[in-house]
C-alpha cells in the first residue's frame, strides 16, 4: 500500500466517524444553549481547568 492509499483511507475512516457522530446525536437547542460570550455577565466558568481557581 502506498501512502496516498493510507492517508485516503484514514480520511475515509475519519469522515465516516463525524458523519455516524452527526447522525446519532439530537439537535442542538439554542434556548437551551450556554451564552457563547459570558463577558459581564456574572456567570461564573464551568467544566474547564480555569473554573477550578481557588477563591
């Protein structure tokens, strides 16, 4: 096999795994959704490491 065989492959694989992702997952609700920018808002991070700062 030959490299382009290899990298067309894998690109196949790889396309092929996003698209059954976007298929078995529910649409997203945008009422629902966090805000994109939180800026000045007094929401406080969550779910990164930078939410875990001390007080």
């Amino acid at each position: 096999m030959t490299r382009r065989t290899i990298v067309a492959l894998l690109a196949v694989v790889a396309a092929t795994g996003l698209w059954l992702d976007a298929a078995g997952s529910k649409p997203l609700n945008p009422f629902k959704a966090p805000p994109l920018f939180a800026l000045g808002s007094g929401q406080s991070a969550g779910g990164a490491h930078c939410a875990a700062a001390p007080r």
